[in-house]
C-alpha cells in the first residue's frame, strides 16, 4: 500500500468522473480519535469552498490527483446550487 503525505495533495486537481476539471483540494478533515480522514474541502475556481465528505472521492491511480465518485459529482452539485440560492436571497 503507498502512503502519501496529505501536505503534497493540497491544491491537487479534482475531476469530475467524464474527465472535466471540478476543483482543488483545499484542505482535509481528519478524525483526530481514529486517525481517518471524514472530509475533503474543495475550491472552485478560487471563489468558494465546498466541504464533501470522504468518500465523495478517489485518489486517482495516475496520481494526478482526484476523481469525484458519482455520489460526490451530486453531492457537488447540490452543494453548489444551496450556495447559489443563499447568495440570491
């Protein structure tokens, strides 16, 4: 199994699962009392930041950084319309 410091993924690309650029790592959340990460907080296009829970993505075989599952293109979003409908009011 490779580790990989979480220092060297900070602003690491996100795809969506079609390939198309999403996002970049901003930050991780880590469980203090277990030692896992719970949370993944994303930048889009350097103007917001989304938080998503873990398994809203994978490390990308290629290393070239992350691929939104499905669940985590919905999750996104979503995310991103409750955002734009709070700004809106």
């Amino acid at each position: 199994m490779e580790s990989i410091a979480l220092s060297n993924l900070i602003n690491a690309d996100v795809y969506t699962p079609g390939g198309r650029h999403a996002a970049n790592v901003v930050e991780f959340i880590v469980d203090p009392n277990v030692g896992v990460v719970r949370f993944i907080r994303l930048s889009i296009n350097a103007k917001r930041d989304i938080l998503l829970p873990w398994a809203a993505v994978t490390y990308a075989k290629s290393g070239s950084g992350f691929i939104l599952t499905h669940m985590g293109e919905k999750v996104l979003e979503s995310r991103l319309e409750e955002a734009t409908a709070t700004r809106s009011r």
